[in-house]
C-alpha cells in the first residue's frame, strides 16, 4: 500500500466517526505529532537542562510542588507592600 492508498483508507476510517470519536482520533493525532516534537527537543537540550527537568519530574511524582495561585498570592502580597 502506497502513502496515497493508505491515507485514502484512514480518511475513510476517520469520515464515518461520530464526533465525540472524532474528536478523540484528532487529540491522539496532536499528541503523537507533540511527542516526535518533544522527542527533537529533548535531543536538544543541554545535559543540565535535561537534570532540571527530571528532577522536576520527580519533585511532581513526590507531591513536592507548590499551586500556582499560592505562588502568586505569596509575591503579589510582598511586592505590593513594598
């Protein structure tokens, strides 16, 4: 099957979706698009950038974050005091 053959087949797949199921095909198409992108990225990175973010990741997995809006609240009091 040649690349015009097969996109015809997943056009024809993809026409005959209702659209709560079209709607999850596209998202999965994004994220498989997003991840070669990550991928390329990733590769790009310094080694120190890629050991900031692993161990974000980690800190994430931990429970060790802080929310935004906390964050937020903690600078908008200190600097508008001051």
């Amino acid at each position: 099957m040649d690349a015009s053959e097969l996109k015809l087949k997943i056009f024809r797949e993809i026409d005959t979706l209702e659209k709560r199921k079209l709607e999850e095909v596209y998202g999965y198409l994004q994220n498989f698009i997003r991840a070669e992108r990550s991928l390329d990225e990733w590769n790009e990175l310094s080694e120190a950038q890629k050991q900031g973010l692993l161990i974000g990741i980690k800190q994430i997995e931990l429970g060790q974050t802080v929310l935004h809006e906390d964050v937020m609240e903690k600078y908008r009091k200190k600097y508008s005091d001051g």
